[in-house]
C-alpha cells in the first residue's frame, strides 16, 4: 500500500477534486492536505513547478491533475483496463482539462477584458465542448461515460459541470449546461447519488 | 489488429510527432495522414472540436494527442504497465503538454505582444520546465525518463527540445536549453540515435 498525500486548495472542486472523489470512492487511505488561497504563495514553493494538485507517493512529489486521476483510478478501478476504453476515456479527462486550461486565464481579468474573454468562453469554448462530451456520452448508452460504470471521466466532467452550473463563473449563465448539453446535468446528477459521493459530500457539508 | 489512421499538420514535429515515432519504433501499421496548413480550415470541419492530432481508429475519431500517445505507446511496448511507472511516464507527457499550451497562443501573435509573450516563456516557462524534465531525467538515472529504457516520455521530450533548439520559434535563442539544461540535450541526441527514429527521419529527408 502506497502512502499518499494529495496538496490542492481547500475547496471543493478545481483540478484535485476528482482524485479526491475517486479516493473516497475507492475507499483509498489519503492524507487530504487542504490549504487557503492565501497560503498558496508560501506552499508554492515546495512545490515542483509550482503548481498544485500534487500527490506525494511515498515521499515523492509528482504533479499534473490528469495524471494523478488516472494513478488513483487505477487505484480505486475506476479506470479501464482494455486499452481502448482506456484511449475513450483519456480523451473525455484531457478534453476536460482543455476547457480547465482556457477558463484558468480569465481568472485572474478584469473590468472590458475580462468581459469579453468570459463572452469567448460563453460563445464557442463553451458550446464546442459542452456538445462533444454529450455527444460522447449518448454515444456509449447516455449512462456513463465509459463501459457503462462509473470512471474517472465521469468525475472529471462532473466537477466541471458542477462549476459551470455553480454560479462562481462571473458572465456565465448558470443555465449554460442545460441550454447547450442537458444531458450532461442529468449526467451530474447520476453521479452526484453514487452513495460514496453523496455521502462525502453530506459530511462535507456539516 | 486495429486499423488506424493519424490526421495531422505535413510537420516532423507538434502534437503528433511523438505518435508517429512511437507507431515507427513498434512497427505499427497506420496511415500517415498530412495535410498542409492552407488545407487546416477545411480539415478542421471534419474533426470532432475542430483540433488535431486526430486518432482515426476503426472508423471512430479520437482526438487529444496524449490520449492518442498512450493509446499507441501500449501498442507499441512504450509505455509502462505498473501504474507507478505510469504515473511518472503520464507526469512528463502532461507537463510538455503544459508547455506546448503556453507556446501555442504566441503562434498567431505579432509585433510588441509578441516579443513581450515570447521574453516571458524565454524568462519564467521555459527556465521552469526545463529544469524540472532535466532534475526528472537525472532522478531516473539520465538515460531515459521512465524505466531505463525508450518510452513515450522520451519520444515526447525530444519533441519539444528539437522544436526549442529548431530556430522556428523566433525570440527564443537556439542556445536555451544548452544554457538550461543541457542533460536534455544530450537525451535529445540519444534519442535520435535509437534505430528506427534515426532510420525513419533519413527516409523523411530523403
């Protein structure tokens, strides 16, 4: 058994959160390692590129989110064995992570700039995206996204759809997901009942 | 066997490179199909979110190049099965895929943006990535990034040193990863040594 640590932001959501559902899931031993905004420019040092998420492994630090989540599906068998469905669902995390990698700039404008790339976002980023996943998802049964049960892509596309519906975007109507693709929010909400993930929520919310 | 075919830019470099290494090194069959970057706006209509690499696997389209680059790295016998192995391997893939985002939207920037665009990759991105692939090869024992031997990590760094030592990205001197982290290039050269890369970019100069 590994000893693992899991360093990302105390929130819940952002680029750690589907390994940390996968963990729960999984019934993984982790040591969930939560720190404020404000302590990111100090914890950012220690930190190999100085990005979070970072998994520690055994005193090894490694990071990038993607290939954390695909190290902990296994982990939990939240990741297909067959190499095809494994290429299925690498694409759903990866194009996910396209989507994480354009909203990540805009995070930090403001005033006519921000504006206008939040309206890109709205515009194309958004739509394109949101319209492939769904057609992924109708196209393997409309269930889950990959060999008809829970994956890591299934969490990785509900984290985002989470956080686009969430009201925390400014310029992005919460009514996005179900207006474009919505499939996708009864997708989220399959996997909002998973028993695990209902239940670490609720202790979350206490 | 399945049948597969690599849509991408009529470049020996960019996101499909390394797939198309890794199908060269494991004798795999696929049809290697270019286009040229006038032909991209029509391409692109046919892709699934407008992007390429492009995957074309018994008729179905996958895109995301890391996705496609695990995908035919198994195929191929360059990639880890142990999924700690994997992990380390996904942790390369992922980070040059990091810097490949952040040159990407200085392709299609000019004058004072892009000097000022390009001084920031040469000062911070660069510097930090480097250093990081170089301190991983080196942790790994200098060789190659995963197991001692040629992975999908290898095939996807010299990518992107060839690219940085290329002189195509203008503002970035061909001597930065010398002056850097010039255990990446000496990887660089090792790699172009291994056989059937050596062989299979003499038949494309040709």
């Amino acid at each position: 058994m590994h000893k693992l640590k899991l360093t990302y932001f105390d929130i819940d959501g952002g680029r750690a959160e589907p390994a940390r559902l996968a963990m729960h899931v999984g019934r993984i031993p982790f040591e969930d390692d939560r720190f404020t905004f404000a302590q990111f420019a100090e914890i950012k040092k220690a930190m190999p590129l100085a990005q979070v998420p970072v998994l520690t492994i055994d005193g090894l630090q490694v990071t990038q989110c993607n290939a954390i989540n695909r190290f902990v599906g296994k982990l939990a068998g939240l990741y297909p064995r067959d190499p095809f469905q494994a290429l299925l669902c690498d694409e759903i995390l990866e194009a996910v992570e396209d989507v994480d990698n354009r909203i990540g700039p805009t995070l930090g404008m403001q005033g006519e700039e921000f504006k206008r790339a939040r309206k890109a976002l709205v515009d194309e980023t958004f739509p394109r995206y949101l319209k492939f996943l769904q057609a992924r998802l109708l196209a393997r049964g409309g269930d889950f996204f990959i060999e008809n049960r829970l994956s890591m892509a299934d969490l990785k596309v509900f984290c985002l759809i989470r956080w686009l519906n969430s009201g925390l975007l400014d310029h992005v109507p919460t009514t996005l997901v179900e207006t474009l693709a919505p499939e996708l929010n009864r997708h989220c909400q399959r996997i909002a009942q998973v028993p695990e993930i209902a239940e670490y929520y609720a202790g979350r919310a206490e």
